[in-house]
C-alpha cells in the first residue's frame, strides 16, 4: 500500500502547548496515515500526553492547530472532531459499579447513539472484539487490569471512530496482560485498516517496536526523529558493544575521554554495564579490552548486537527512558523535601 495516496487521518501544523514559561508541546508537526499505528515515544512529561489531548480537543493548543481525516480543523470544527475520535486515557475511567454492558450502554448515551437494537448489537460487537461477551454482565470492579483496559478500549471504539488515541495502553499491567493488549491493537488495525489509524503513546521500547509502523521520539515537547522502528535504528548505524563491568560510571567516564576514531558514543546502561557505539563490533571488541587493561577495568563479559530503539533514544536525546524516569522521581523528592522544610 503507497503511503502517496493514503489519507492523512491527522496532520498537526506547528502544534504547542504552553503553561506560562513552560512550553509542553513545541511547534510539532506530524502526519499520520489511514491504515497506521503511530507511535509516541517518550519519557514522562515528554509531551505524548498533552498533544494527544489536543487532537480529542480537551484542551486548546496555545499555536498551531491540526486537522482530522482531511477535513476537521482541531479548533474550528471540535464537535465533528469529538464524533469521529476514539480517546483511550493513560489512567482506567470505567465505572467499577457497573458492568462492562453497563459501561459501554453510558457511552453510547453520552454519544448519543439512539436506544435500540443497532445499539445494542454495537455493544455486544465491541465486548466480543476485546474478548469480554463472556463477561459483558459481570461488575467491572471484578475485573483484573487487562480486562478493565480492554473495556476502555472498546468504549473508545463505540462511537466508530476513525482515528483512535492510545494513551500508555499497557501502563500499569502485568507482562501477560501487557502482551494481550499488543495482541488486541494489533486486530484492531487489520480490522479496521481502511480510513481508521491508531496514534498510541508508550515508553515501553518493545511495545513501540513491536506495534507501530512509524515512530515519533518526543523529548521535552520537541520531536527529535521520525521514521520506521527500522530505519530509526539503521540510521544511527553501526553495532552496539555492551560490557558487563564493576562500577559501570567508572568505566563509561573512561571510555568517554578516549579516542573518538572508533567510537562514537558510550552510555551507561547499569550500575554494572556500559554501551559502547561503534561502527563495528568485531573490529572494535580488541581496542575496547586493550583500553580496559590499560585503565584496569575488568570486563566481566562482552556482546555485541544491532541497535535497539533504547539505542536510538539514547542517541537522539543522550539518556535512556530509565534516567528520565530518575530524573522525575528526584524531582518530587526535592519538592517534598522543599515542602516539608518550609512547614
């Protein structure tokens, strides 16, 4: 299928976002084809949540706008917008009280999708899409965490819309039930493949890798690079030597200030390994030895693959998903201990 002639479900033109002096979203633009998994990929506060809730128009972006299905402008045309847009939010919003029938029979008033049989054989086909027909009468707050996301996406899928927003999918679930989301987004699209794309958030690796045709990495509200997870990782070219070491931060510092003929990057993955880019592995393995031996370094073991989407993260923004998640958290920590002093 040639992407010359496919719709463009969503095109953003210089989309942002800005809260005082805190610009969220910078000047972003993207377009996403029909038949697509588009995937987001960032830490917290990247910016993945933000513009997707400027596309579903909770909120108003402060330049730029952008257009759905070729036709409705984000901020002209919101109520056309909100009809032909499914929203899946990152946090579970389903009512515990009521069933999974239940649930979806208050979307679809809230839609105003007229009582009746077609309503009704709407809502028996989306529990059956996400494998919950069997338990369409049970309460939700029986429900594990898998099945809670899978009723939220099929409320989201009630209204037929033609673009669907994933926001984090798998955040929170276990890895069987994680997995079993991938699967049902994966059936979604063949389902669904004419003018319908899914645009989904993650700061899962795998899940982008595995899931999305083409791949956007946001950093700090700026998209740092677009493309397939394929050519992603062949543009930065070259293999990755990982070693296993005693004091990983050590070892990154060392290699760091060495010749940069051979190398072009290091990255501290652990407290015990270190990721060392070169253009090539085999030829590379003997001069990263020689420079252990001679900075009595002990390499405890060595591999050499192809890059990964952490690798491409890590070139793109010179940190992994890891490190902005530590980032995060000691942030908070130094506001609470801010907080607490000030009492």
């Amino acid at each position: 299928m040639s992407s010359d002639n496919r719709m463009n479900i969503v095109k953003t033109k210089n989309l942002t976002k800005q809260w005082g002096n805190i610009v969220a979203v910078d000047h972003v633009n993207f377009e996403i084809k029909e038949g697509e998994i588009f995937g987001f990929l960032g830490p917290n506060g990247a910016g993945k949540t933000t513009t997707i809730k400027m596309l579903c128009t909770l909120l108003n972006p402060t330049d730029g706008t952008a257009t759905i299905a070729e036709e409705f402008d984000i901020l002209q045309d919101p109520a056309e917008v909100r009809r032909c847009v499914g929203y899946v939010p990152q946090d579970i919003t389903v009512d515990g009280r009521l069933t999974a029938r239940e649930n979806l029979e208050f979307q679809a008033s809230l839609y105003g999708i007229p009582r009746g049989k077609e309503r009704e054989e709407k809502i028996e086909q989306m529990l059956k899409l996400v494998e919950l027909g069997q338990r369409a009468d049970g309460l939700v707050e029986m429900f594990s965490g898998g099945m809670r996301r899978r009723l939220e996406i099929a409320r989201g899928l009630l209204v037929e819309p033609i673009l669907l927003l994933l926001d984090e999918p798998s955040v929170g679930l276990d890895p069987v039930s994680r997995k079993s989301i991938w699967g049902h987004v994966n059936k979604l699209k063949k389902k669904y493949r004419d003018k319908f794309a899914i645009l989904m958030s993650t700061h899962y690796m795998e899940e982008a890798d595995r899931l999305c045709d083409r791949i956007a990495i946001i950093d700090r509200g700026v998209i740092v690079a677009l493309d397939t997870p394929k050519n992603l990782k062949r543009k930065i070219g070259g293999q990755v030597v990982e070693i296993d070491v005693e004091k990983g931060r050590r070892a990154a510092k060392r290699f760091e200030k060495e010749d940069k003929s051979f190398i072009i990057n290091v990255k501290e993955l652990s407290d015990q390994t270190v990721a060392i880019e070169v253009n090539d592995g085999e030829s590379a393995a003997p001069k990263i030895f020689k420079i252990a031996s001679e900075n009595k370094i002990d390499i405890k073991s060595m591999r050499i693959r192809e890059p990964s989407l952490e690798d491409v993260f890590i070139h793109y923004t010179g940190k992994t998903l890891r490190d902005e998640d530590t980032d995060l958290i000691s942030f908070v920590r130094r506001q609470f201990s801010k907080r607490m002093r000030s009492l």
